[in-house]
C-alpha cells in the first residue's frame, strides 16, 4: 500500500491533486478543500495517503497528518459513510469534527452537507470513544476558526450576494471559516463551494 510520497504538484483544484514524483510517475490524488487551501502549484511537498482498494476501484487520499488520515480511516467503515462522505465531512476541519463528536454535539455533524440528524448520530455512536490524538481540556480550548479583515468580510459579502447567494448564509460561513483559508482568493471558492 502506498502511505507516503514526496512529490512536485501539477496541478491543483478542490478535490484533486495531479502530482509528479521524483522517479517519474504520476498520480492523481484526491483531497478535501482543506488540504486545497495548503497547497500550491509546483511545491515539493509530502503528506499522508491513505490508498483505498475495491473490487472496482482504487483511489489515493492525501490528508494533512496522521490524526486526519485516522479520523478517515474511521469514517469509511461506518455505514452509509463512504469516500465522497467522508472526505466532505473532513472538510469540516477536524479539531471542530473531533470536538462535535466528544460533545455529542448533532447539530454541528448535521451542518455538513448531505449528513441529516440519523447520520449524524450514527458518526457520533461509533466515533466517540476513539483516540484521534486530538484532545481539549475545555469545550473553548481549541484553535479558533479563522476571522477576517472587516473590510475583507463586506468586500466578499457584495460579491457573493451580487452573485445570488443568501447573505445569511454567506455570513453563516464567514464566521467559521477553517483555518488556513483567509484570501478573498481562498475564501470566495470555498463559500461557492459550501453553498452549493
């Protein structure tokens, strides 16, 4: 199984990386918006795979670190959760995913689109006894999402509302932004992204 590569990226999009090794090969990895907002075009870099095998298919996950790749490693054996679930669960971002489980907080997992309250629960049932390497010592001792320039907020508000987007929700997801994403560049893609 592949687990780990160096390698220089290619090209770039929401869900899919084409990345070069040193050896020559090629791969087309997929990814979450998350792991995106890291990445740039013609980087050496290295992160985590996780190299899932069916019968019909075979596909390359790249995650951020270990207790990322383990959280979904976990998510795709629970029923009903499979890759594209899971990967638009981490998306999330896992210190809040981690935290809603350990809380038993439904209502933050059902704020992810496609999960409804059943799914939400199942997440909660099977995942809350797990040790992803993340732990809080209080519910408010965790890395804040990210907030942004007051200007910054209005500016990509306009855009967005001009583009038919409900400004509730546009201001819904300008208050939990990850981190890591806080370029108009970054944010306006991500928002469509959310919203659609």
């Amino acid at each position: 199984m592949i687990s780990f590569i160096k390698w220089t990226i290619l090209d770039l999009s929401f869900t899919n990386a084409l990345v070069l090794t040193s050896s020559g090969l090629g791969y087309d990895i997929l990814i979450n918006e998350l792991t995106y907002s890291k990445l740039t075009l013609d980087e050496e870099t290295s992160l985590y795979l996780y190299h899932h095998k069916t019968e019909n298919s075979e596909n390359l996950f790249w995650f951020l670190d270990l207790s990322e790749k383990k959280l979904f490693s976990e998510l795709i054996k629970i029923s009903w959760v499979w890759w594209k679930v899971a990967m638009q669960i981490l998306s999330l971002w896992k210190e809040r995913l981690v935290l809603a489980i350990s809380n038993e907080d439904n209502k933050t997992i059902e704020s992810i689109k496609g999960i409804g309250k059943k799914m939400a629960e199942k997440i909660i049932l099977e995942l809350k006894d797990k040790d992803f390497g993340i732990s809080f010592s209080s519910s408010e001792n965790y890395v804040k999402a990210n907030t942004i320039d007051p200007n910054l907020h209005t500016s990509i508000k306009s855009t967005l509302t001009n583009m038919g987007y409900n400004p509730k929700d546009i201001d819904k997801e300008l208050s939990s932004l990850p981190e890591g994403i806080d370029t108009a560049w970054d944010i306006i893609p991500y928002i469509i992204k959310s919203l659609s």
